[in-house]
C-alpha cells in the first residue's frame, strides 16, 4: 500500500553503505520505521532528509513492518531554526521532549500538533526557552509529573500576585501569606511573574498559542521553573538541556 503523509523525521541509523532506516513521526501521531536506499549516495534524491529538523510529505510504501521511502518533499523548511544554532539548540530540546514520551503502538496526534506549533513559535521568533518551557509544560503529565499553580495549597487564594513559593511538600504555589518556616520546608522562591506563565501556557490550547512574548530574563526562569519539576516528579534526562546550559 501507498501511503502519503505529512511528518517529521525523529531518528535513524545506518543499514548499510548506502542505505539507512529512518523513523518518522507522522501527522497523526504514528511512528513509522521506513528503509531509505541510497540515502547516504551524495546524489541521493533523499539529501533533504540530512539538512536540519524539517516537516515533510513522505510517500511510502508499506505493507507492515518497515515500509520503503519513495519520495520526500518539504513542507515546512523551518529555516531560522536550521540557520541558528542557539535556536536549533532549543529545537532539539523540544524533539527529544515529544521523542521521549512517545510509546511503540499509542497514537499520539496531540504531539505532533504541539511539535509543529512549537517549532513555528521558534521559527516566528519567540523566546526560544519559552517555547521550549511551553513544550515542557504540555508534556509533563505524559512523564507523570504535575505543576499546581493556579492556587495556594494552605489557604487555596487563587492571587497569582500573592504566590511566592512552590513547595515540593504541597505540590503547588503558597502565597506570600501562608509562608512561615514550616509550610516553607522543601519549598524554593518563584517570582509570581514566572508562576502566572506558567499556569497561563499550562492552560492554554496549544493551538492559540500564536507568539511568546516575554523577557528573555523570564523566559530563561520559567525554562528553570520547569526543569525544577521535571527534577523532583520524572527524573528523565534529556540530554539536549546540557547544551543549553552552556550559556
Ligand atoms: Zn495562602
């Protein structure tokens, strides 16, 4: 069967000398191990493919198991993303977030949409750890880990400005009033500012979502904010964060 689909290439490896196996992620949330021949031949039809993170319309052929790759034609080029490599950084940051959660056989069409819109916001020109934290945020609960910021957990106020710490005790904000040394045990200072964006981007449809526009400063804090939860509740390591942490 011929298939035609619009998707995103997520890994691949070498099969031999001139061919490889690529696995995309198609527009509907499937992964699909496709055989490339002739991929690594300098006049291969495929060279897109090696040029940067891209969305493309992949024609197959696949019957089950490993399909054929018959042509690629782009879609999205994403092309700041691919010029930059601060941005790209940031990109690859959101790939392996979506790649991560990914399970053999579970169509998850929701991370494809969320890959795409955060791909477009980098290429768009948002602050690239915002969209990076938005990305994060959306795919905690995929990792089993949860962000409570919409209310204090001691006196359940719902004033953003008030909030002024996030307790790893309570699993949520406390506001400035509900603070004394004992519901402050394992808690950490977050700027009300950062706890409002981030219960805003947990909210929000993805698909609204059409600029991040904040300081870099806070976007830079809302990314740690998120890393902080993505520490205590999921431990998985992503090793993409390391490059950010470069700078
Ligand atoms: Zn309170």
């Amino acid at each position: 069967m011929i298939y035609q689909q619009k998707g995103v290439m997520i890994r691949q490896t070498n099969y031999s000398e001139s061919s490889r196996i690529i696995t995309i992620l198609t527009e509907e949330g499937r992964q699909v191990p496709l055989m490339v021949r002739g991929f690594n031949k300098t006049n291969s039809p495929f060279i897109v493919l090696r040029q940067g993170i891209k969305e493309f319309l992949f024609t197959y052929s696949r019957f089950k198991g490993m399909g054929t790759l018959n042509e690629v034609d782009e879609v999205l080029s994403f092309k700041k993303v691919n010029g930059d490599f601060d941005i790209y950084s940031h990109a690859s940051y959101v790939l392996e977030l979506i790649i991560k959660a990914l399970e053999e056989d579970v169509l998850q069409e929701s991370f494809y949409r969320l890959l795409i819109r955060s791909l477009t916001l980098l290429e768009e020109g948002s602050q690239p750890a915002g969209v990076v934290a938005f990305c994060a945020i959306k795919m905690l609960p995929y990792y089993g880990g949860e962000m409570n910021v919409t209310e204090c957990a001691i006196c359940g106020s719902k004033d953003y400005k008030e909030f002024h710490n996030y307790s790893f005790k309570y699993h949520s904000v406390i506001c400035a009033g509900c603070m004394d040394d004992e519901t402050g045990e394992r808690s950490v200072p977050i700027s009300n500012r950062v706890l409002y964006l981030a219960g805003f981007l947990k909210h929000v449809a993805v698909g609204n979502v059409d600029s991040i526009s904040i300081t870099e400063e806070n976007a830079r804090k809302l990314l740690k904010f998120t890393e902080l939860i993505y520490d205590e509740y999921t431990g998985v390591y992503f090793k993409s964060r390391k490059l950010l942490q470069s700078y």
